[in-house]
C-alpha cells in the first residue's frame, strides 16, 4: 500500500524557507550595492544613448541616497522616503 499522498506545489511552497536573518546575510556577502549596479548600468545602458551626459548626471543624482545600500536590502519603505525626499 503506497502511503504517499499527492500535495499541490504553490509558488510559496516551492520558494527556498529562509530564516529571518538569512536574506540580509547574503546580501552582505553576495549582493550588489546600488552605487556598483549604477556604474554597470551606465557603462552598459546609458552610454549607449545620445543623451548619455543628461541621463548620468540624472540617474547620479537622484539614487545617490540609495548608493550604500545592497541591492537585496532596499525595502519598499526606504524607497518610499527616497521618493519623497527627491520630490
């Protein structure tokens, strides 16, 4: 007699289970600030434009606040004081 039952798979159940602390731990080791990702995205993306100048010193100055963080550790509340502090 087979005892195994069938379980339907949902995104949540098939997500890695993580502890608390573990996100921000890889990021500290793996993640990517946002200052890195700024300076890869505009020597592959915005150089690429003719409004390459405008667009640089758009994107340093508005993300400039979010340069020392990890990617992985911006939080949604943090980019909402962001918005609201570059108006």
């Amino acid at each position: 007699m087979n005892t195994n039952t069938a379980r339907t798979l949902t995104p949540a159940s098939t997500r890695p289970r993580l502890h608390p602390g573990a996100a921000r731990a890889a990021s500290a080791q793996h993640g990517i600030r946002m200052d890195a990702f700024l300076v890869d995205y505009i020597r592959n993306h915005v150089n690429q434009l003719m409004v390459r100048v405008e667009m640089t010193s758009l994107i340093r100055r508005y993300f400039t606040p979010l340069a020392p963080y990890a990617l992985a550790d911006i939080t949604p509340l943090m980019v909402e004081s962001w918005f609201h502090e570059i108006g």
